[in-house]
C-alpha cells in the first residue's frame, strides 16, 4: 500500500473531501482538522514540502465554500530511506472576512519561505510563523498583488494622434467583460455573457 | 618585560552583502551576522528582481504566457517552457508527436549543459579561477549558436508551442551538434582537470558548508545539491516526462554534500546530458512536430497563404487563444537546479485562472543559512556559489 493510498483511506475515515483530477490527488481539509490532518500526513512519511500555493477563488465561476484557497504539496521523497514517491495535495479553505491558518513550518521548515510568499502576495496569515515578514514586494508596497481585486498598474498610453488607452478598460476588454478600446474579444472566462 | 598576551576580544558585527555583489549572481542581499570572520547566521532577503510574472500571466492567453516562462529562469530557460507547456498539455488532454518529444529532449538536454557550464564558470570566478571562465563560455557560446540556429534566439527560445514546437529543425543542425558533441566530453575532462585536484579549491571546497541530507529535506533542496548530499531523487528518473524513462543515463551522487560534491556532481552531470543527447539523435524520426488537433495547435506556416481554414484557425489562435477546461494540473520537471513545476488552475477560458510556479531557486536559497552557519565569510561566497541560485528563478 503505497502512502498516497494511506493518505486516500485516512482522509475518507475522517471524512474528508478527496477527489483525483489529472493524477492528482486532492483532499480538502477543514480549517478546524488541518493542523491535526497535516500532522498525519507527516507522520505518513510525506517528508517532504515541495510547495505552498495561494488560490484566490473570486472571480472563479464555479461557486467554492471560500473565497481563499492554501493548497499544499506533499511528497515522499523518493531516493531517500524508504520514501516510495507518492505525491497529495491537500487544500485548506481560508474565509476571506478572518484570513488566518496555521503555519506549518515546525513539521517541515521548507515551508517557511513559500508561507511568506502566500502572506505577501494574497494576505494570509500562518498563526504560528517563525518569521511572518514580506519576502517578494517592497516594504512600502500596499496591497496584496495576487488578490483578483488587485489592479494590474499598469501605466496609461497616450498615442501621437491623441488616442489614449486606460489600462484598466483594455483589460476588461481582454478578460471580455467589456468590449475595450480595441473591441478585441480577447480571451474568454466561462460563464460570462455579453 | 613582554606585556601579557590578552585574550582576542570578538564582537558582532552585521554585514550587508549585496543586492548589488558580484559574487551573489543577480540582486541578492545576504545580512551576515559575523563573529570575527566567522559567520553566526545568514538571512537572505530577496524580491528585488520580483517582476509579477505570476499576476501578469493570469492577464495573457496560454500561448502568450509562453514569453514570460523563460525570462524566469534565463540559464536553463528550456526547462521552463518545457515544464509550463507539460502542464497545460495535461489539462488538455494533448498528445505531443515523438520527433517533438525527442526534440524537446534535445534541446533541455543542451539548455541544462550551457547552464552547467555558467555554474562552473562563475562558481570558479568566485573563488578566483580565471581560466575555466573563458574555456566554459567557449563552449557556451557554441550551445547558444545552436539554439540560434533552432530558434532565433540565444536565451529566450519560445520555441515551444501547446502541443509541440513551433517549426522543425533546420537541416544543418544535426550535422553541427554531432560536431559539437564530438568533441564535449573532452572539454569536460579538460575543465575537470583544470580545478579538481588542485590544492587550492580542495582547501577551498572539502568539508565547506556540509547540508546532511535530513537537513536538505528539510528545508527543501533539490536538484544537483541535493544529490551532492547523497539523496537519489531525480525528477527525471522519479517522475518521467518527454519519455525520459526510455534513455539510458545515470544520476551522479554526491557522498558528503560539501561545496566540493556539489560543483563536481554538475561535471558529471554535464556527461550524462550528453549521453541523452546523443541518444536522442539516435531516435530522431520523420514525423510531425505538432498535435494534430487544430482547437490549440497551430497550423503549418507554409499553409497560411494557400489554405483559408488555416489562416482562420491561426488568427482564432493567436487572438483569443484555445479554451482549457476547468482543471488543475502540475507536472514536475527536472530543471538544472532543481524540481520545476507549474501549477496551473484553468477555469474553462483561454486565460488561466491562477499560475503558481515552484521554482526551484527559491526553495533552495533556504538552505543557506544552514550550510553556511560556521564557516568563514570568504567561505559564504563559494557556498552561494555551489547552491547555483538564479534569482530571476528567485523572484519570478
């Protein structure tokens, strides 16, 4: 039994929501179980933390239970004491009105930097961090760039023969909620109408 | 009457190293905290060449995402076209043709030795060897051309397209890199003999910034670094992709994880690159370079003038993009520093809804500090070295 189908049957015992997409496995924990859930895991022998990714599920047109999403990486090195190579991804939801989750940096302390980038970049707190600081953005930088509300700043164009472009109008166009100044169609999201 | 000898007196003392050094290879700022000439701890602070490649991605269709990709990590800039396009051929369901898959082997293969050679070169240059510098840029150079050659261009190829490459290979360039591979494995001897051995880099490098491969678990580390520690992991051998599974190479290992395995381990690797290259030329077939299906694929130039559905097909692709249905995907790649993946969510547009990009100079600089720890100041600068960060790979 390799450690991807433990974490599969240890999940589905908790009743826990697991799903497999393009070979993945997912399994979403709840905020309350996390902690306890991950140290599972790494009791598991998933040693290795190859990575934390923030999600922000705003503008997304499929409803989900929050608005942020934390999904974390874990694998069982292969190559190192008997670690087989099986990969999860388990995800913790996050409500947008209290963006706090617990760190998980004393069971795999690679995850200190990547925590840092999600805090950073979408504004999330790990309760618990060693060093909660920004990594990527200046220090005087406001916001949080990531965020789907963050604007994309970007600087507006006057051409020669006095056409001007708002950044913030070419955008939508391109994202296809507005027509734009091109009249582009641009690049679709599902669900939209026009 | 000789004055009694006192007792040295040591004080910390803070230093800022960088972002503007030339040994930190890119902005980089380390604050050192230093004992005398012993360093007490390492924080590396990074972003200052933070460009936002993950939000501006999320406002670009699929296709043109792929001119962002290798401005990340511009040493092995193959290897992240490479891992974006795995990815988003998985949401799709894309079936990429062998001579493409062959090719793509190729040209990784070639992008990892011309990045090995960089690491070699100014990880030398770091601890004062001149002479290995110009020799590996030699060769650089030569890789370069060939890429010129493919693509048209030295460092950012976009030279992969979803579901296969742009355009075939032109028909000197096999005759030329069997050229070029004649001679390589010589060359590599020739650098190897150029610092292995010598006493001053065994002073320099043995038993300096040791990371014990718990440690490197730990805390992260991947690629060549981690198999200096004695780890096997391979993403090519562990999770294949391209059809990997099917060449014949090994994977050099390191016993003690010092300074010194970690810059003799990329010698070697450089030698196994080479032997998949030439295996590859073996398998390399007529046949197409494209997936077939025209929803993503773009049609063949040579057809734009003559067939109209091409000519529709291609504005369609390059204006509003292909549709990806709802997914997330991530397919590891093995990069020349590490574990590279692209973790795309698609929410059913042509834009993807979230690119995250696991990075693997990122996760390695976290081990910094611990191999460092202990060692003297002119020490850090070989042990930055020998960890091979790139920090647009660092910041994206």
């Amino acid at each position: 039994m390799t450690r991807r189908e433990k974490a599969r049957a240890y999940a589905k015992e908790r009743g826990f929501v697991v799903y497999e997409a393009h070979d993945l496995l997912h399994i979403e924990l709840p905020l309350a179980d996390f902690r306890e859930a991950m140290a599972a895991f790494k009791e598991m022998g998933f040693n290795y933390l190859a990575d934390v990714i923030g999600i922000d599920y705003l503008e997304y047109p499929e409803e989900k239970p929050e608005r942020f999403a934390v999904v974390y990486e874990l694998v069982s090195l292969p190559g190192y004491k008997d670690g087989d190579g099986s990969r999860i991804y388990p995800r913790v939801w996050v409500p947008e009105k209290n963006p706090r989750l617990p760190s998980v940096t004393d069971l795999w302390p690679s995850a200190n930097f990547p925590e840092r980038e999600v805090f950073d970049l979408f504004g999330l707190v790990f309760e618990g961090h060693p060093d909660l600081r920004k990594i990527l953005t200046p220090d005087d930088y406001e916001g949080h760039p990531l965020r789907k509300d963050h604007p994309l700043g970007e600087t507006p164009t006057l051409f020669k023969d006095g056409r001007y472009i708002n950044p913030e109008q070419f955008r939508a166009g391109l994202k296809g909620k507005d027509k734009g100044l091109t009249g582009w169609r641009g690049g679709r999201r599902k669900g939209e109408r026009r | 009457m000789k004055p009694e000898p006192k007792e040295l007196r040591v004080e910390e003392m803070i230093l800022n190293m960088g972002p503007q050094h030339p040994s930190t290879h890119g902005v980089l700022r380390l604050v050192v905290t230093l004992y005398g000439e012993e360093v007490a701890d390492v924080v590396p602070h990074i972003g200052y060449l933070h460009t936002g490649f993950e939000k501006v991605m999320e406002n670009r269709t699929y296709h043109q995402n792929i001119t962002f990709t290798p401005r990340m990590d511009y040493l092995h800039s193959f290897a992240h076209d490479l891992a974006y396009a795995l990815s988003v051929e998985k949401l799709l369901g894309a079936e990429v043709p062998e001579r493409a898959r062959v090719i793509r082997v190729i040209l990784n293969e070639l992008s990892r030795i011309a990045s090995h050679l960089i690491f070699v070169a100014t990880g030398l240059l770091d601890l004062g060897a001149m002479t290995p510098y110009f020799y590996a840029f030699r060769e650089r150079e030569t890789i370069l051309d060939l890429f010129e050659w493919v693509t048209g261009q030295r460092f950012h190829h976009n030279y992969i397209r979803i579901g296969g490459l742009k355009e075939d290979l032109p028909e000197e360039f096999v005759p030329e890199l069997e050229k070029f591979l004649a001679t390589f494995d010589h060359r590599v001897d020739d650098y190897q003999n150029l610092f292995v051995g010598s006493p001053i880099f065994e002073g320099r490098a043995r038993g300096v910034g040791v990371v014990p491969p718990e440690v490197a678990i730990a805390h992260g580390l991947t690629g060549g670094s981690l198999r200096a520690s004695g780890v096997n992991y391979d993403v090519r051998k562990a999770y294949p992709y391209c059809g990997y599974e099917t060449y014949d190479f090994e994977v050099p290992l390191g016993k003690n994880g010092d300074t010194w395995d970690r810059m003799v381990i990329r010698l070697e690797e450089m030698r196994q690159s080479a032997r998949i290259v030439r295996q590859a030329l073996e398998r390399l077939e007529p046949g197409p370079i494209r997936d077939p299906n025209p929803q993503f694929s773009f049609p063949d130039k040579k057809l734009l003038d003559r067939s109209m559905e091409a000519l529709i097909y291609h504005f369609k692709l390059a204006t509003e993009g292909f549709e990806v249905p709802p997914g997330e995907a991530y397919v590891p790649t093995e990069s020349a520093r590490g574990e590279l993946g692209y973790y795309i969510v698609a929410d059913g547009g042509s834009l993807p809804y979230r690119v995250k990009v696991r990075t693997p100079s990122f996760f390695n600089l976290q081990s910094l500090p611990h191999a460092a720890r202990g060692h003297f100041f002119q020490d850090l600068v070989a042990i930055l070295a020998s960890f091979d960060p790139v920090l647009g790979d660092v910041d994206r």
